[in-house]
C-alpha cells in the first residue's frame, strides 16, 4: 500500500531533499512550501511522481487550516516539520533583535505544534503514526560549550520540550514523536562549508522514521541514529 508523508518546508534545501527522496521511493508525498508559484525545484522533483504541492506558511493559522482541508480525509503516514529560520547570532550586548526572537518561537516551535493538532487525526489514521520534528544540536542544553546564537538556540531547545510533551501525550493514541538533528548540512542554513550533504543527512532521518517503534518515542537523535544529549 503506498504510503503518505506530510513535509513542511518543502522549497529547498533539507525539505526538498526529503521531498525528492520520498517521492522516488514512490510514496505520495504532499509537499508544503510557502511560494508554490515559485518552487521550481519542486515541481522539478515531483514531476510524473505521487504528489501535490501546496500553498503553506506554517506561522499562519489559515494556511495550516487550508492545508488540512486540502488534505481532507486521507490518512497521513508521517510528518516531516522542517520549515526553520535560523536569525543573526546576537548576544546579550544591546544588539538583541527582540522581533527576530519571536519570530523564530513562532516559526521553529509554535508552528510545527499547530501542523500536528491540524493533522494528528489524519496521523492517527495512517499506518506509521510518526511525526519528525527537525530539530538541531544547537538546541542542546547538555551539548552547549560555546554560547551565543541566543534566538536560535532557544527555539529548538523549545521545539526539543514539544517534541517529548507531544510524545506522551499522543502516547495512547500509538503515535510517535522524534527530534532530529540532521547534521551540519549544505543548504542555504547550513552553507557551502558544512559537513554534511542533504542526501546523506536525509537517507539517515529516513531510515530512522522508517524504523521508529512506539518505545523511541521523545528521542533526540542524530541523523545517523546516535542519541543526542537533551
Ligand atoms: N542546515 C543545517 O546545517 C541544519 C542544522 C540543524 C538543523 N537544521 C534545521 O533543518 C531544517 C531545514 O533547514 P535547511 O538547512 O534546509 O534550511 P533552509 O535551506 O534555510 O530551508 C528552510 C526551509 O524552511 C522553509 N520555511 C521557513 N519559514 C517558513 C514558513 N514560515 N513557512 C513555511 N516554510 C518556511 C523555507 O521556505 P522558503 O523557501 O519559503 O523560505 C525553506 O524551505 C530547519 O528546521 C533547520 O533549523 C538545519
């Protein structure tokens, strides 16, 4: 039976890559992106595969209700939240930007918590029950020796406690919760230097999902599997 994946932040970089793999693989795959008209990487990837493209800013409230009603009563296998923004490192120094702070709560915690309650029925009728949050080791509390990056640090470390809080809550309804870090990865996030490529980073997340059993649910791991310190 084919399965269906749910992605937001589909337009480039770790998205897209999820979206391309995905589709290849010959699942049905609702990618999410915020300027359909202009993802051609997208279209690119999903052309003559299994899927929809479609119209979502994730710290919009009407968009995520669009998207569920789009998606209607087709059950979802698995979520990928993946839309992030990564501000201007600032530091306690009077050159904090208080709106670039509430911007990234809104974007890397509060949204991906509303995708799940506009979709956690559609997750409960699925076959897998799994919804990845993608998450970063900068988000670390036990990993964190080198301070800064204030903004960005604190929303994943928030989207980390959603992570868990949502795995027990969704606990009795046999739905999975992971946080991922996906690598240092070469996107426009990560930039040209960074370790690891979309591919690999991808290919390990994937094969993570696809194994996840209701017992790792509200783990923190790396992409290739390895248990993160909270
Ligand atoms: N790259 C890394 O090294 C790294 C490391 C740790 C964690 N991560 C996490 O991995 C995820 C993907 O990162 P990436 O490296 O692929 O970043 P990226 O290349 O900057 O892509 C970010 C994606 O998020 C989307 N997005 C941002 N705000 C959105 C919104 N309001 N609504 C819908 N989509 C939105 C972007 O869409 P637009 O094209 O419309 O802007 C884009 O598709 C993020 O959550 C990031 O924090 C990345």
């Amino acid at each position: 039976m084919v399965k269906t994946v749910v992605i937001a932040g589909a337009s480039r970089g770790i998205g897209l890559e999820f979206v391309r793999q995905f589709a290849q693989d010959g699942w049905r795959v609702h990618a999410c992106c915020r300027q359909p008209e202009k993802a051609d990487a997208l279209k690119a990837a999903l052309n003559g595969r299994n899927g929809l493209i479609h119209a979502l800013d994730v710290t919009d409230d009407s968009s995520i209700q669009e998207l569920a009603q789009a998606i209607d009563d087709e059950p979802v296998d698995v979520l990928i939240n993946n839309a992030g923004i990564m501000p201007d490192d600032r530091k306690a120094d009077g050159t904090m930007d208080y709106e670039a702070w509430e911007a990234a709560l809104r974007t890397n915690v509060i949204a991906p918590f509303r995708v799940v309650e506009a979709l956690v029925d559609r997750i409960d009728a699925g076959q897998m029950h799994v919804i990845a949050n993608v998450s970063s080791l900068m988000g670390s509390i036990g990993d964190n020796r080198s301070g800064g990056d204030h903004i960005y640090r604190t929303s994943k470390t928030a989207l980390n406690m959603v992570t868990v809080n949502l795995a027990e809550d969704l606990r009795t309804r046999g739905i999975t919760v992971l946080a991922f870090h996906p690598g240092w990865v070469r996107t426009d996030m990560g930039g040209p230097n960074a370790a690891v490529a979309p591919e690999d980073s991808v290919r390990g997340m994937r094969e993570q999902i696809a194994a996840a059993v209701p017992d790792q649910s509200g783990g923190f791991t790396n992409y290739d599997g390895t248990p993160l310190a909270w």
